[in-house]
C-alpha cells in the first residue's frame, strides 16, 4: 500500500525539496514535539524527573523496533561520526592491524579510522569496478591483519546500495568485524539487524528518519561492544539524578551499565531528542515497507521521466542496489553547476556533489511533485 504522506508535512510555501540525503524535512507531529519541549524549557517545572528520564527512553525503543534489536542494545549519539569513533577509540588494536575501507566512501567513514596511524594500525582501500564492493572484491583485499571493515550501506554519492548480507558473511567466515554506515538508507527502507550479519550499524537521525541536526545512534554486538575499552565516563549513565539526593557517597565507576555506558553525554537532550522520536515512530506508524514502495514510485518516475538525451543516469535503473538517491549528470558535465543554481531560482532544491547533481526524494513528496521537478531540468 502506498499512502499519501504530504498532508503530515510542511508547509512547504510552493517550494521542492529534493534534497533528504543532506537534510529531512521534520513532519508537523515532530514540530509539534519541540514545541512540547521548548514549553518544559520555558517553564522548567513542567520538566519532570520522569519527562526527563523519558526522553533516552523512549527514543531508544523506538530505534530498537526500526532495525529490530532490543532497545537497550541502542547507543544513543549526535551523528554517525560518533559510533565509528567509539569503535575506533575503543577496539585494542595491535601494532600491525589494518582497517579495510572504501575509496570514495563519504568521510565519516575514513576519517575516524585515521586516527589510529600513531597505534601502528593500517588503513587500506578498495577501490570497487562500480562505485561500491562486491562481496570478490572484498574477500580479494582482505588479508590475515585485517581486523575491521567499514563501508556504507547506501552510497552517497552513486546512490549504489551494497549486498550487506553478503558482505557481512564473508567478513564472518574471516574473523573480520564489519562496521556499515547505514545513514543513507535508514527511513527509507527496512533494514533488520536480525537477517544481517553485521557487528556495528551507525546512523544519523536528520536525513531519511526525519528528525533535528545533531542526532545520531549506534548498535554493536554485544559481544563486541563488551570487548571495547573504557573511554568515557559520563556521570548520568553511572547513576541517576535522584541519586544526587543521597547525603553522601563519592562518584565510582560501574560496570554492567550495556550499551548505556556509551551514550552521548546529554542524553535527556530533549529540544533534539523528543521530536527525533516523534519522526520515527510517525515513520514506524506509517510502516518503513509502507514509505519504500512510495519513495520506490517516486524514483520510478523520475527515471521514466528524465531527458536521456540530454541527461546521463549515473546510480542503478532498477533491482536491490538502487537506493533513493539518485546521480545524473547533463551530458555536457560543465553545464551541472548552472543547471543546480537554476533550479534553486525555481525553488527546486537539490544536491551538488562531486561535480554531478544528486536528486533525494522522499515521503513528504507526490509524483506531481517529481514531474514538476523534471520540467524543470528537461527544459534546461
């Protein structure tokens, strides 16, 4: 079933925005929450100590049922940099360990991994036929230092979606952790940890799943997350703020604490995290199924519908590696600057990246919507 979502967004004051692998549009549900939370700040009594202690709460239940692990395996961060940084600040590397990545890979999945030059750990880089790995091309580049693979679920900038499962099987049989960046993909379609043999998922909370800037989450196996060393200790996760009305007692160290040990500092983070919660369990509400065979049909459309003798498709046509992101490029590639710049003059906003024009529809769109927008590039 295909719903018409439009109505819960916006409003919009004529404009396209076609741009939700930079930025999603918060739905009126989300809107209506940070107004609910600025209304505690403003009058901070009305911040009750159980509003309070809700708010991680509820939103990790509600990321726990979108990638279908319990909720407090969740690890609550401000963006996708957060979780790749706990892994690479809290595996025990060895000298001589390398860390496996993708050239061309978006940078929040390189840079973190960079760090660990001083450690005597390696990064190296497959350089994929197509834009993303196949599962030969990484079991050729692995090696016996291998010790962590990282690539992105979706790829922002070719729109190539991976084979998770066989990739997370390959890095299995080898001994190696695989890490995916699924930022580009969550919102947009089901992803269940359950059926892919990942050890890490990382995640921003602002593109597909709708929410403010500065929200992120984590998962890791348990059994991995439990071999990380301590590299935080932030007070609220070893106790709670009643706690603070004991008459005395020192601050300690507790373990036991899961994946709440790692959480962002801030948790109860309520002007970003209670509309976050909002947008995702409105996405839940309407079914993740649901919103992909919507923004399946909105893909659909503009590809039918683009000027192929003026326009090139760069991402997939069709099949599982096509995401929701979609890459093309005039056939004179010097004209996509000026093509971008002249839709933004028609309130159409889309994406510039690496020299090509990146178009990312989602839910809060209609076909007329799409065909709108390829008028407009048609008649450039």
């Amino acid at each position: 079933m295909i719903g018409n979502f439009a109505q819960d967004f916006g409003p919009f004051d004529g404009k396209l925005w076609l741009n939700c692998a930079h930025q999603g549009p918060l739905p009126r549900v989300a809107a209506a929450a940070a107004e609910e939370a600025i209304a505690w700040k403003r009058a901070p009594y009305h911040l009750t100590t159980e509003r309070f202690s809700g708010v991680p709460q509820n939103l990790k239940q509600a990321l726990g049922r979108l990638i279908n692990v319990p909720a407090d395996e969740i690890i609550l961060g401000n963006s996708a940099s957060y979780g790749l940084h706990l892994l690479a600040n809290g595996i025990r590397w060895q000298a001589g360990d390398e860390v496996l990545l993708l050239k061309d890979d978006f940078p929040s999945d390189i840079l973190p991994w960079l760090t660990l030059h001083e450690q005597g750990v390696t990064t190296r880089f497959i350089e994929p036929r197509k834009y993303v790995p196949q599962v030969d091309e990484l079991i050729a580049n692995i090696t016996p230092a291998t010790k962590v693979f990282c690539t992105t679920l979706a790829h922002s900038f070719s729109g190539y979606v991976v084979d998770a499962r066989a990739l997370g099987e390959a890095c299995r049989e080898r001994g190696v952790k695989f890490a995916l960046n699924a930022s580009q993909a969550l919102g947009a379609r089901p992803f269940d940890v359950t059926n892919t043999p990942v050890d890490a998922v990382v995640g921003v909370g602002f593109k597909w799943l709708c929410g403010p800037y500065g929200t992120g989450f984590c998962w890791m196996r348990p059994e991995l997350r439990e071999s990380l060393r301590r590299v935080q200790a932030y007070w609220l996760s070893m106790q709670t703020a009643d706690e603070l009305g004991a008459e005395q007692g020192d601050p300690a160290l507790r373990d036991g604490l899961g994946a709440r040990a790692f959480d962002v500092f801030g948790t109860a983070n309520f002007f970003n995290f209670k509309p976050w919660t909002a947008s995702v369990e409105y996405l839940l509400a309407q079914g993740i199924e649901n919103v992909a065979a919507h923004n399946d049909r909105l893909v659909s459309t503009f590809i039918e519908g683009l000027d192929r003798s003026r326009y090139e498709i760069l991402s997939p046509l069709a099949g599982p590696q096509r995401s929701t992101l979609i890459l093309i490029s005039h056939k004179q590639s010097d004209r996509n600057l000026a093509i971008y710049e002249h839709l933004r003059r028609q309130d159409i906003y889309i994406a510039f990246r690496r020299g090509r024009l990146r178009i990312s529809p989602h839910i809060h769109l209609t076909v007329e919507d799409v065909a709108r927008a390829l008028d407009a590039l048609n008649a450039c």
